[in-house]
C-alpha cells in the first residue's frame, strides 16, 4: 500500500503538479518526500491524522514556507520559492484555517482588498485612485456581486471582526472568490462551523470546481469529504500512504483505521 | 434563501459603526473650512503669536498626516520620523546657504549650495524620500518589537551623526541664518505672510495625503495593518507598499523640516531628538491612527498644550521636562487605555 | 601590539559590566516577553540612588551599593505590579506594550532630571592606583569592576540553575508552564523584574564610581544591553554575554580609532548587521514554525 501512488510525469495538463517535496523543522522530518498533482475542476481532498504534514503541504505550495528539496511547476512553471504573494498573482488562493478575515475592515472593504490585489498585481503595483469616490462604486458593485454568491445580504459596512466564526469563513470564501484564483487551498473549510453552515458551504466549493478551479482541501469530516471530493489523497507521517476515489479509499482497512481511528 | 446567521450576533456598536465609517469625509472638510475661515479672520487682526501657533499647526500636521501612513495605515510603528524631518530641515538649510568669503559658517561645513528656495525645498524633500527609502529597506526585514526597536535605533542613529559630525553641519553648534523663502522675487518677512505661503502648500499636501489613505493603496495597507499574511495571500506584495508609505512618509516629514528651517532660521539637532519622535507618535495616537481627522484632532490638542502650561505658569526650565513627561505619559496611558486613539481605528495590540 | 592588549583589557572590564547588564535585559525579554526599554531609567536612577547614598548619606560605598541594589529591585517589582502586569492582563501586544514602557522611560528620565539636574554626576575616586600586568595596564577601579561583575554574573548563572529557577527561564515559551506547576505567575513575573532590576544596579554603581554619568544616559546603555541580547541571540543567556562583550571590545576599538562618540552608532550597526544575517542572533536556536 505505501508508495503505491503511480509515478507522475511532467505533463502540462495537471495545473499544478508536485514531486518529492520534503520538510523537516529541527529535528523532526514533516514531509518525506509528498508527489500529486492538482487538476482543474477536481476537488482533492488531503486526509491524515494531525502532524500527517498536510498544513505543511499547503504551505510549500502557496509560498508561505520553502522546502528543503522537491520541485512544484504550475503549468509547467516553478513555483516553489516564491512569495506568496506572487504567487497568488498567478492564480494560487488560499482559506486559512484560522480564517484570517481583515478584522477591522468593513465587509465590502474585506473583499475589495481582494478584488484591488488581483487587478493591479501585474499593470499598476502602486494604485492610487480612489476606493470610495466614483471608480469605487464599480468595485463595491463587484465586492456584493461575490458576497450575494456565498450568501451576504445585510451590513455590508460592519466590521469582520463583529461576525460569527461561521460568517468569517463565508467572508474568508468571498474574498477567495474575489481572488478569481485558478487553484485554490482550503485548510478545513467547514472545521468549527455549525452543520447548517457546512451545508452551505458544501454546495460553493462544488460551483468553484465547476467553474475549473483546481480545489484541494484538508479535512478530518469523513462524511464531507465523501460527499465532495473526487480525489482523496490520504498521509501519514509525512508520506502519502494511499490516494484515489473517495470510495475506493475509503473501502481500504488500513486507511480507515488511520483516517477513523483517530 | 439567506446564508447569513442571524444577525442578534451584531454587537449594538458594528451598526454604530457604519453610521460613522472612520472614512465619513464630511466633518473633515468642515474641519478646513472652520481653519480657513479662522486664518482669514486673524489676518485681519494680525497677533504675532497666533501667527507663530499656526505656522506649528500647519508643520506639525504635515508630520503627523505623514506619520499616519505607514503607523496608522501600515500599522508600523515608526520612532524615526523626527530623523526625517531633521534630514530636511538639514538638506534645506545647506542647500540654501551660500558658500563663499561672506559666511563664515559656510566655511566649516562640507557642502553649501546658495540654491533658491523651491529647488532648495525639492531637493530637501528628495533626500528625505531617499533616506526614507534607504531605512525601509533595512527596518522592513522585522516586525513588531524588532521593528520599533530598529526604528529607534535609526533615530539615534541619524541624531548620533547630525550631533556629532560636526564637520557635516556643526553638529550641536548648529546652523544659523537660514534664508527665509523668497517666491519670484517676494521675500517673505514676518511670521504672517509665511502663513500664506504654508497654508496652501499644508493644504496641498495634506489633501494629497487624504486622497492617498482613501486609494487603493491606502487600503492595502490597512489589510496589511490588520493581517499581513492574509493580505499577502490574496496578493498583495506587502513589504513594496510599506516601503512606499515610508519613502512617502519621509519625503512629507522632510517638507515639514524644510518649512521649519525657513520658517525658524536656526536649527540645531535638538529639534530631531529621540524625544521628537516619541511626541509625533504620542500625537498621532492621541488623536486616532489610521484615518482621515486623527492626525488633525492630535496636532491641535499637541500644539494647543504646550501653551497651555505657558499659561499655569511653569518656569521655563522646568517646563521642558514637564512636557515631557506629560508625552511619555500619554504614550503610555494610551497604549493601556485606548490603543486606537480617541477618534480612530484600532492600532496595534488586539 | 601592545596597544591591541590594552584595548582587549579595556573591552573585558566593560564586557563584564554590559554582561550584567544584558543578563538583566534578557531575563525580562526571554521569560516576559517584555521589551523593557525603561530597564534604562531603572539603571540610571539605581546609579544615582548610589550617588546620593555617598555624597548625601555619608554611607561607606559597600553599603550604598545593597541600598542601591535593594531600592532597584524595589522599584523593578513596582514597575511589573503598577504597569507591565495590568498590560499583560489586558493581553495587549508586545510591540505597544514596548512603546508603553518608552513612555515610561521618557517619563522617568525628565522626572530625575527635575530632582538631580543635567550635569554628569560622579564620585570622587578613592581607588586610583593602577596595576601594570606586563604591557596591559589598569587601575584598581576596572579591577574592581571586573570581579565583582564576574562574580554577580556567576551568581546569577547558579541561581537559574536551581530548580526552582528553572521555570523563570521556561515561562517565555509557555506561559501556561507556571500556573499548570502551580505557581503564581504575578509573583514569578515580580520576581524576574526584581531580580534584573537588582542586577542592573551593580554595573550601574560601578560606573558612577568610575566614570560617571547623566540622567540622559539611559537610552544609551538601554541599547547596549538590548544590541548584546539580540546580537547574541534571546534564545540563550550564553549568548547574551557573547553579545556584551562583543559591543565592549567593539566599542573600545572605536574609541581608539574614531572617538567615543561613535560608540552607539556603531554597537548598533552590529546588531543591523547580524540581525539581518541572523535573525536568531549569534547564539541561537532556529526558531520551529509552526507544523502541519
């Protein structure tokens, strides 16, 4: 079972494929060598017990740390050791696991931010036209156009930090759309939400996939990622020990136990 | 159908909020009015000494508006600001003093160029930018406590050299005698028509600065101010618009600095301390960082207070020390109490 | 050759002091979290506090010196029960709490310059004689400086050794550590405070018998103990005596070849030079991020 994942080639169809990515802080070894590829409009979904290196995994690809050695290429492209910055101008989002919504920015200003980051990453680094005055209302019309999809309808100007932990990670996913990323992390997206918030959010993941977005997503609800994921890909000490169909991972005993048994 | 939970989970103070977004322009424009009416008025009736309060107000502003870009937008806290506006009280006063057999205190300093009053104000504020520039790089590889304390260290720093480099600008001796401006031919003598000149260019700058926190740049660096590793992740290239607040920031501070030297005519390190520093960001605190009336509320309460003491009646050598330990007090105080300031956003500490 | 020794010698005496100096700054900042930037006021005032007790109360210097060293840790316990405690109840950050105590310090100094004036103070030296040891001279006073500093600082090492010391230097990491080995964290924070600020008061003692100094000094040896901490690495009290004597020797050599003026400039573009190279300082652990 261990390795049994088949090797990758360097085809350009994946969007973003990566190959032997290893981590190690100090002493302790996270990723020992983690190959797979993202493809547009699957969702992947990365399962593991905690300390299996999948947060880490998430951070390698999107810029936030550097790995010790392995190679990661988006369209053919290199993307490791770029900041994640630059890396979300080409197309990599993220939802952090902590949310991370701008606390003391309004709701509309929140997904502004993210519409304004996108649009001037390349053409106009330095932007100084107006945010509220003229120009801006096309940008409030497109922050509510994003904020209408995952379900925002009142008080668009109260602070994020005044919301539910449920509606910061509905914020977190507008500004995410807002990003119109072409491969995008989510690092448990449903985790500390009530079950009627994770149903709705179930359905705007599906949309993002549809819409030929490359999704990887890390979670611990079995249930969710079987109703969701066309690709399960589950770790274990820094190795993937099994990958393939939410079902047919899922009938393997050892991953079961690894994955259930928690 | 609805997604958004019931919104009983609003506390009573975000629909306040919106009622009164930090960015509402209108009291602001107001606030110019009332000034600019208020300056009209007085000149009618000329008083030296108000003249010489507005002319601080007018310099003070330009500190604290620029300030407010990289402390209150930016959310970095900076004790290096009176290094700049040192920088351009300096690069103004040697740019216009004349070299040559009639000044004798042109002798001893290394660089004196007898230039006219706006390219002299130019290059003043180039220099500030520049070094404001140089100093992000440097100060922008920390965050947090490291960050303020490498801030404070530029400021000892930069005073360190203007002190004792006395081959550079006679250090503590300092350097008198600096031009007043003269604009195509029209010298300005007392302290009433340099308030015509001040006014439009503090409200020129001041103005800019406004359009500045309302632009797309200005809010990237709130995002940043609120979660840098967010704001990155949604692409924005965070250490680039901090270093741009803080060349911009600079570039200001160094005006107001020019304007000082011209406005005082002598200047000696003293002005750029540590302690100037700490009172600009006492101010700027005070009044409310990041946004758009803070700064103005903090420098009328900052510039008003000194003058109120004259009033009690403290002996001039005890005064000094008085105020600042009011400064350090304050700084403290707000911290503790109210680390957003009295009309603003939050600021640092969650 | 000769002049090298000297200066080596000069440097050693004063690492010694700056040592004692930034054991007390590091103890605050590794185990509080607490950028202590009034540490400086508290140096200066213990100074003067000795001074006082000298020239005012007549009091032979050995017990002017336990005054001295008492008053401080008095005032270091005041200052963590009156102001960083109600700041850490309050959960504020660290950065703000580090302007607070600039505040403080700013506060402090203008107050001692209100009550002792702006001259440099000193005490007239009675230990003037100097020892010639081959081609390095010193007088009796750096000797002086020197043993008793070492000797503290050893003090000092074997107290944080004990056990019960043990926590004071595993409260940066985890905070929770003091409470879950049911211990008041109050009085552990008192106690780090009281004991740096005691620390700090013996090279402060040292200094004003030797060469003086002003109310305006503080930020000064603020930075020195500060850059020797940094530059040394928070992370490890090793590395913070490497950082003292570091910025000594340095400074010595500045003297020698520029003038003491440019001793601050330069101790602090060590610590810009290393920081930049070294984030976690000389002596150091790599910092662990957070994990997957």
């Amino acid at each position: 079972m261990i390795n049994s994942i088949s090797p990758l080639d360097a085809d350009n169809s994946g969007i973003l494929v990566f190959k032997d990515l290893h981590k190690r802080f100090g002493d302790i070894a996270v990723l020992k060598g983690v190959s797979g590829k993202l493809v547009p409009g699957q969702i992947s979904a990365f399962v593991g017990p905690n300390g299996a290196g999948k947060t880490t995994l998430f951070q390698l690809l999107t810029g936030e740390l550097k790995p010790d050695r392995g190679s990661a290429t988006l369209n053919g492209q290199n993307i490791l050791g770029s900041s994640p910055y630059r890396l979300a101008g080409r197309g990599i989002g993220k939802l952090f696991q902590d949310v991370r919504a701008f606390p003391n920015l309004s709701i509309l200003d929140n997904v502004i931010v993210a519409i304004v980051a996108r649009q001037s990453y390349r053409d106009k680094p330095f932007d100084f036209g107006l945010v509220r005055n003229g120009r801006s209302q096309v940008l409030a019309k497109k922050a509510r156009e994003y904020l209408s999809r995952v379900g925002f309808d009142a008080n668009e100007e109260a602070l994020a930090k005044n919301l539910s932990w449920g509606n910061q990670k509905l914020l977190a996913l507008a500004r995410l759309l807002a990003g119109e990323f072409r491969c995008v992390f989510l690092d448990e997206p449903i985790a500390g939400i009530s079950t009627l918030m994770a149903n709705r959010m179930v359905p705007l993941i599906r949309e993002l996939a549809e819409a030929g977005v490359a999704v990887a997503l890390i979670e611990h609800e079995i249930t969710f990622v079987e109703s969701l994921a066309n690709d399960v890909i589950v770790m274990n000490e820094g190795v993937v020990i099994d990958s393939g169909s939410a079902s047919e991972v899922l009938s393997h005993a050892e991953t079961r136990e690894i994955c259930l048994g928690l | 159908m609805s997604l958004i939970e019931p919104s009983k989970e609003l506390p009573p103070q975000a629909v306040r909020h919106s009622a009164q977004s930090p960015d509402d322009p209108v009291p602001a424009w107001m606030l110019w009015g009332l000034l600019l009416l208020l300056i009209v008025l007085l000149y009618a009736w000329r008083p030296t000494y108000v003249s010489h309060l507005l002319v601080m107000f007018g310099i003070y502003l330009l500190l604290s508006t620029s300030l407010n870009l990289v402390t209150g937008f930016g959310g970095l806290m900076s004790f290096s600001h009176a290094a700049f506006y040192g920088i351009g009280a300096y690069a103004y006063a040697v740019a216009r003093l004349q070299a040559g057999p009639s000044g004798d205190q042109a002798e001893s300093i290394i660089w004196a160029a007898g230039w006219p009053f706006v390219p002299a104000i130019l290059f003043a504020m180039a220099v500030g930018a520049l070094f404001g520039w140089l100093v992000s790089l440097v100060t922008l590889r920390f965050r947090g406590d490291y960050f303020v304390f490498a801030t404070l260290g530029i400021q000892m720093i930069i005073f360190s050299v203007l002190y004792n480099w006395v081959e550079l600008v006679r250090g503590p001796y300092g350097l008198y005698g600096i031009p007043r401006p003269d604009l195509f031919g029209w010298s300005l003598r007392d302290s009433w028509q340099y308030l015509l000149m001040l006014v439009p260019v503090v409200t020129t700058v001041v103005g800019a600065l406004w359009i500045v926190y309302r632009s797309e740049f200005g809010l990237k660096l709130k995002a940043m101010r609120e979660d840098e590793r967010a704001a990155m992740s949604t692409g924005i290239a965070t250490n680039r618009m901090a270093g741009l607040a803080m060349t911009i920031a600079a570039g200001v501070a160094a005006l107001a600095g020019a304007s000082y030297a011209s406005y005082v005519t002598y200047i000696d390190p003293t002005s750029f301390s540590l302690s100037e520093s700490i009172f600009l960001v006492a101010l700027l605190m005070l009044g409310g960082a990041g946004n758009l009336t803070g700064p103005v509320v903090g420098t009328l309460i900052m510039v008003a207070l000194p003058e109120a003491m004259r009033f009690v009646g403290l002996p001039d050598a005890v005064a000094a020390n008085v105020r600042e330990i009011i400064y350090g007090g304050l700084l403290a105080g707000l911290m503790f109490w109210r680390p957003q300031g009295i009309a603003g956003e939050r600021f640092v500490g969650t | 050759m000769n002049l090298l020794l000297q200066l080596l010698a000069n440097g050693i005496v004063n690492g010694a002091m700056f040592a004692l100096l930034a054991i007390g700054f590091g103890l605050v900042y590794r185990s509080l979290r607490v950028f202590h930037v009034a540490y400086g006021a508290c140096f200066v005032l213990s100074a003067f506090v000795y001074y006082l007790l000298v020239t005012c109360g007549g009091w032979p210097w050995w017990l002017a010196g336990l005054g001295s060293i008492a008053t401080s840790a008095a005032i270091g316990t005041l200052m963590e029960a009156g102001f960083y405690w109600p700041f850490y109840r309050r959960r504020i950050s660290s950065e703000a709490v580090l302007v607070a105590s600039l505040g403080l310090a700013i506060m402090l100094e203008n107050v001692m310059a209100l009550l002792f004036g702006n001259e440099v103070a000193a005490i007239p030296r009675g230990l003037s004689q100097s020892v010639t040891l081959g081609p390095v001279r010193l007088t009796m006073i750096q000797i002086a400086q020197f043993a008793i500093c070492t000797s503290v600082a050893s003090a000092v090492f074997l107290l944080l050794r004990l056990p019960s010391f043990k926590i004071v230097l595993g409260m940066g990491e985890n905070t929770e550590l003091v409470q879950t080995l049911g211990h008041s964290l109050p009085r552990y924070r008192m106690l780090v405070l009281g004991l740096a600020s005691g620390i700090a008061a013996v090279p402060a003692c040292l200094v004003m018998t030797d060469v003086g100094m002003d109310v305006h000094a503080g930020m000064s040896y603020l930075l020195i103990a500060a850059v020797a901490v940094l530059a040394g690495g928070v992370a490890r009290a090793p590395g913070w005596l490497l950082g003292a004597y570091l910025v000594a020797v340095l400074q010595s050599v500045v003297i020698w070849k520029f003038s003491a003026k440019w001793t601050g400039l330069v101790a602090f573009a060590l610590l810009l030079a290393i920081l930049l190279f070294r984030r976690e300082g000389l002596v150091g652990l790599h910092k662990r991020k957070e994990e997957g």
